[in-house]
C-alpha cells in the first residue's frame, strides 16, 4: 500500500503543489493527467524519493523505480551494462533475458548512442523492471515517439505491468494512454496543484482495455 500525503511544495516563493494525497494498492496502476507546467514531475520526483524539500508525507515500498522522459541511460555503457550498473545484483543471463524481453537481445553490446530514441526508452523500461518494483513511476514515457513506436512501447508496458503487477503511477499527456494502462485516472490542475477526479470523458471504461489478457492488470 502506497500512501502519498503532500501538503505542500514550492519552489523559493513559488507553491507548485498544494494538497495532494492519494492511496495505491499493489498492483494498482493510477495515471496522472494535467498542463505542462503544473507540476507532474515535481510531483513524481517527491514520490520516487528524489525531492524531499515538501512538506507531507510518502510511504512506499523501498523498492520503486522510475522511468523518466528521457531515458538517462549512461552514453559509455553498453545497453547491457545500463542494466547491470544499476542492478549490481543482476546476473549476466538475467540482464540478457530481460534486454530480450523489450526487443533489444542483439543489441547487449550496442551503447544508448547507437540506439534509436525507442530502442533506448525500451532499454529504460528494461532497467526499471530489471529491479523488481513494487512501485514504477513513469514520467510521459510515450512522449515524443512517432505513433508506432509509441504503440509498441505502450503495449509492452502493458506487457510488463501485466507480468510483474507494481503499483504503478505515471504521468501522460495522453487521455487515450490513461485509460488504456490505468486502473483509475486523475487530474493535477490548478494552481498550487491539486489532485481531482478526471473528467468522466478521461476515465478509463471497465473492459474498454485491450490487454492481451482482456483487461486490466491487477487490482488485488
Ligand atoms: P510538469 O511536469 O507538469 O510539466 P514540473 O513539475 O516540471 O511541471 O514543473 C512545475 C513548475 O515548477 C514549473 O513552473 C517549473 O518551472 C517549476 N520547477 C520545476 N522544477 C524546478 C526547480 N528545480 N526549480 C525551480 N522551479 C522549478
Ligand atoms: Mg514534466
């Protein structure tokens, strides 16, 4: 069980967040809509443990990971050496498997400057589950990708979820994306930032998922 109780966070003199509380089961995926600018990846930061100059509190699983906007890949590793610096625990076969889960077996060898901008979101993807989550945080991960490659990236996501089932919560753009990976959909709008339900137009439709598996992944 995840529990986010942020009362506030600012910048300087600047609030960005105001009251923002939500609760995650496991295996519970929640999306994020809202502007550019309101404060998505503030808020993900300070639920990743990354900020915590707020005021509030967190509690979550140790083991969470985060997939950001850009993939943050380190340029002089090798893709498979991006898995295995930041899971020391990882054994070779293990890293190998998972780069042949999102399509890069060929390419364990291959530095994120080889790779094409999906090839290296897949490769982030690969490091977040890599660890195991029990809390994945993903910010706009779908973001500036043609529309196929988008498409791929969303369904092996959802492949991924499907498989491991972390808590998850992340932030699109996209109500489309939402309402395809999410068990539940909300709105960070407002200024401080507040969390509302989404509109009924933006909120995911029971069976309207198009798993593999027929639905949704995982509300215990
Ligand atoms: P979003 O992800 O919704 O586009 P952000 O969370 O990145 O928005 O930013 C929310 C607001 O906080 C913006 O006005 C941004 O300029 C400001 N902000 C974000 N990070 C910092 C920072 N490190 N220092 C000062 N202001 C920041
Ligand atoms: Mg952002």
């Amino acid at each position: 069980m995840i529990e986010v109780a942020i009362k506030g966070k600012s910048f300087g003199d600047v609030q960005v967040l105001g009251d923002v509380r939500f609760a995650l089961h496991a295996g519970e995926t929640l999306a994020i809509l809202g502007p550019s600018g309101v404060g998505k990846s503030t808020l993900l930061r300070i639920v990743a443990g990354i900020d915590s100059a707020y005021s509030g509190h967190v509690q979550a699983p140790a083991r969470r990971a985060m997939v950001f906007q850009d993939p943050t890949l380190l340029p002089w590793r090798s893709a498979l050496d991006n898995l295995r610096i930041v899971h020391p625990d990882l054994s070779e076969a293990a890293a190998q498997a998972m780069l042949a889960k999102v399509g890069l077996g060929d390419r364990a060898g291959a530095f994120p400057g080889q790779l094409s901008l999906g090839q290296q979101r897949r490769l982030s993807l690969a490091r977040a589950f890599a660890g195991r989550p029990e809390l994945l945080i993903m910010d706009e991960p779908f973001v500036s990708l043609d529309a196929a490659t988008a498409e791929e990236m969303l369904s092996l996501t959802e492949t991924l979820i499907g498989e491991s089932r972390p808590a998850t919560v992340f932030v699109t753009h996209a109500p489309g994306e939402a309402a395809r990976l999410a068990d539940r959909v909300m709105h960070l709008g407002g200024n401080p930032a507040v969390l509302s339900a989404a509109p009924a137009c933006d909120r995911p439709v029971s069976g309207a998922g198009s798993a593999p598996n027929g639905g949704r992944h995982g509300r215990a």
